[in-house]
C-alpha cells in the first residue's frame, strides 16, 4: 500500500505499485470517462476493474454468495419498514465482496487495475439515495470490516472535479442524461454539493483504515491527455507498457 496523500496535488507524485487498484471518482460532468479513454490509449497495463453484474450467469454465484451474508442487515431494513430496492442491494453485494474479487485479480496480473463506481462511489451512493437503515448499518462494526477491507485493497483515489459553473455547462451540453440535466443552477449546484460532501466522507471513511493515497486534479485546468500522462507517471508506467 502507498501513503495518504492529503490536499490538493498540482503535480501526482505517488507511486503506485504493480497490480494497483485505483478508483476514478467525481461529480457528473468531471471527466471520468475522458480520463479513462485517455488512460487505455497509453498503456496496455492499465486494465479495467469489471464489475460483477446480475445478468451474468458467471457473477451469479458471487451475488447469491454476498447477499446471504447481508441477511441481517437487509431483515433489519425490512423490519424497519424499508424494503431495499433491486439496486441497492446489488450496491450492497459489490461492497461487501467485490474487494476479494479484485483481490486475486490484483494478485494475479501486472499493471494497474482501474474501478469506475468502486467502494468510494457505492458509499457515496449509498449515503445520497439508500434508506436511512442502511445508512445506520454501514456505521455498525459488521461494515466497518468491510472499510478495512477495502482499505486494505484499494491503492489510490482519483478525485477529478471543476467549477460548478464548468460542470453545469457539462452535463447540459452533453447528450448523456442524467437527473439534474436541465434543472435550474442552484438545485444542480445543490446535487454537486451534496455529491462531493458524501464522496469526501466515504475517503476519509476509507482512509482511516490505512489507505488510499489520494490524487485530486481540477479538470477545468488540466485535460484528459495532460491528467492521463501525470497518472501513467505516478503509476511507474511507460506508454505502451504490457
């Protein structure tokens, strides 16, 4: 594992070691998908983290697995009066046992494995839009377990944001939907707020259990070329490397 990187990098300066797991996150409109086409153009060690799904037949047993092992806390939700929905249990799945997934994975390959919606987003996400049992269940020590142990296997943070003024321009020009397309700037100014507060508290939530480092890039200021070549430096990786 490498250190915590506090504040706001200008230059990314962490190392990150063979078989990383590193995980893109920001508000809508930051850049992520930008910054990963970027990133896979340069190297053949840049692999994406793929996401267990419940339309495939092989993630199945993985799902069936994890959700047996949340019984108790989805009965507590139940009894609760909060039935949780279709996707958030799947949200609940991939936090609880996906970090052994890309555990063997990480042991197994070279490079860098990269995650888009990974532990800190799933607990962002869960912190905005799950019921409130669920928020109480994730403060329990039976999810504390699962911090450290994602703790243990993500390598690194990548916090892409900009202007609320760039990232409302973003997400209206672009063909994309999303939920605060075309609302009025200050409910879309709230969503971001609210977005960033949550996503802050999942990485501080991770980071005191020993990790990740943290890498923050402003996207208004820097391109996806410009972020992709900082990244494939901190990295230790070449273009082309395989």
């Amino acid at each position: 594992m490498v250190g915590t990187v506090s504040g706001v990098l200008v230059e990314a300066t962490a190392a990150a070691s063979p078989a990383s797991v590193v995980e893109i996150v920001g508000p809508a409109g930051s850049g992520k998908t930008a910054l990963l086409a970027a990133l896979n153009q340069r190297s053949d060690s840049i692999l994406v983290g793929d996401r267990p799904r419940v339309r495939r037949i092989q993630s199945i047993p993985f799902f069936v697995r994890n959700m047996i092992s949340l019984l108790p806390v989805l009965l507590r939700t139940y009894r609760n009066g909060a039935r949780p929905t279709r996707q958030e249990m799947v949200m609940l799945a991939r936090l609880k046992g996906w970090h052994l997934v890309l555990g063997q994975q990480a042991s197994k390959s070279r490079g860098v494995i990269i995650l888009d919606q990974g532990p800190v987003f799933i607990l962002s996400w869960l912190s905005e839009f799950g019921p409130d049992s669920l928020k109480d269940q994730i403060a329990e020590d039976c999810w504390n377990s699962v911090i450290e142990q994602w703790a243990a296997v993500l390598d690194m943070v990548v916090c892409l944001d900009a202007p609320d003024a760039v990232l409302i321009e973003r997400i209206n020009a672009r063909s994309k939907s999303h939920t605060v397309k075309g609302m009025p700037r200050r409910d879309i100014r709230r969503f971001l707020g609210r977005g960033r507060a949550s996503m802050d508290a999942a990485i501080s939530r991770l980071a005191a259990g020993g990790g990740p480092a943290v890498l923050r890039f402003d996207t208004a200021r820097r391109s996806p070329d410009q972020i992709a070549d900082e990244l494939l430096a901190a990295f230790g990786l070449s273009r082309g490397d395989g």
